[in-house]
C-alpha cells in the first residue's frame, strides 16, 4: 500500500435549463379578428410596443388584410409583456419562435 492518501473524487453538476428556446428571437403574431375596430387596435398597438401611429396603423391593416401578422420580435420575456398587454382587451395573439 502506499502512503498517498487519495481523495474520492468531487462529481460536478451542470444544472442544464430544458427550456433551450428562451434564448431565442420570438415573435407575437396578432390575429384578425371582427370585432375590434382599426381605431382599438392602434391604440392596443401602441401601448403594447410603443411605436408611432404609423407603424400600428400600418400593422392593423397588415392583421386586418392578411389575418395576422408579426407585430414585435424579442425575447420571450418581452413578447409575453406584449401579448398580455394586447390581449387586454381581448385581441387573440400568439407567440412563436
């Protein structure tokens, strides 16, 4: 036997987050719907992603012409805040990656 005194060897864990797509760009998709008007819409648009008039007027006609559309891009976090401050009065959105 030897002399050398041998210490069991330290195991380390990584802590691995299973959620990989918080990293990612997302996007909230608002949906068309026939019951908000152009002027409800806008104004949502712009509380929820404080952009000009112009861009969210610009945006309610794109949701309003082809059903939908990417009305913000960011991290989840961000694009969670967005659609729960346009669904406040009940728009329908959807985020994605």
């Amino acid at each position: 036997m030897s002399n050398i005194e041998q210490k069991p060897s330290e195991i380390v864990e990584e802590e691995v987050s299973n959620d990989s797509t918080t990293n990612l760009p997302m996007k909230v998709i608002l949906f068309n719907d026939d019951w908000h008007t152009f002027d409800e819409v806008i104004v949502q648009l712009i509380k929820a992603i404080h952009c000009s008039f112009e861009l969210a007027r610009n945006l309610a006609f794109e949701v309003h012409v082809k059903g939908k559309a990417v009305v913000f891009t960011g991290s989840l976090e961000e694009c969670l805040k967005v659609s729960a401050v346009l669904e406040e009065i009940a728009l329908h959105t959807q985020i994605e990656t």
